[in-house]
C-alpha cells in the first residue's frame, strides 16, 4: 500500500488493511457498517480523463459491493477533497458514473469537503443529476455534523 495522504480523525485509527484502495491516485475507502456511514478519502487529482473514469468506476464498483453487503441499509457517504487542486480533470462521463453512484437508493447523503470552489462547481453539477442529497462542507468537522444530523433523522 501507498502512504496515506489524508488526515481523518476517525480513519487515522484504523490499520492498512481495513482499506480497499486505488492505488494509481492513492485513494483510500473504508466502511463503518455500525453506524452507516462510508469514508473516501481522495488521494492525487487526477490529469486525465482515461485516468479519471477508471477511478470514478473503481468508486462505483466498491460502494455498489458495500450496497449488496448490507442491502438493508443506507449510508451516509463522506468524501474527502481535501488533497486535491483545480488540475482536477472530471469529464462528463464521470460526473455521469458520479450521478449513478449518489442515485442509488442505499445513499442516504452525500458530503464533499475540503473541495476548492473549481470542485464544489462540479460537486453541484452531481447534484442536480442525483436523486440522494448531494453537499458541500468546508472541513471534516462540517461534514461530521451534517452526519450527526442525518444520523439523529434516520
Ligand atoms: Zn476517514
């Protein structure tokens, strides 16, 4: 496994191998099937856009693995943007694969943060195209009390 290049309070705890990763940008994701919530923690922007519709469908093929795993149950899904610059290249067949993913009846919401405005843009493009709740939080504390919410609704 690469180096982790994301700090998060909660993950920081957990060993190497409580991760599925993708390695070529050095993305790292974990389930917490306890309280249902789902960590993707991006790694390097990615340039290209080959390069980039790899990585979206890696993203769709592990959360729709989590999905068939726990059928009964809906997620919360944090997403980390906090590594990543504007030489992020989203095509539209991503933000396509993006809409798919948030559309899925076992995502209960969506929070991007640390995403910088050039992202939060493409963010709102996602979430005009998916059913879930799509959103966007400065830090992970943000985030985390969009979670804390969520989780006191549901
Ligand atoms: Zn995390």
């Amino acid at each position: 496994m690469t180096k982790r290049l994301f700090d998060c309070p909660k993950c920081n705890k957990l060993p190497d191998e409580s991760f599925a990763q993708f390695e070529y940008y050095n993305d790292w994701f974990t389930t917490y099937p306890e309280e249902n919530s789902i960590h993707i923690h991006f790694g390097d922007p990615t340039e290209d856009e080959e390069g980039n519709i790899q990585e979206v469908t890696f993203i769709k093929n592990y959360l729709f693995n989590i999905f068939k795993k726990y059928p009964q149950k809906k997620f919360f899904i944090f997403t980390d943007l906090t590594t990543m610059d504007n030489s992020e290249l989203v095509p539209s067949e991503s933000i396509k694969i993006y809409s798919e993913i948030f559309s899925h009846d076992q995502v209960g919401s969506v929070v991007m943060y640390g995403g910088t405005k050039d992202l939060n843009e493409i963010v709102f493009a996602i979430n005009d195209l998916a059913r879930s709740e799509v959103s966007v939080a400065k830090d992970y504390h943000e985030a985390n009390q969009v979670f804390q919410k969520w989780q006191s609704l549901n």
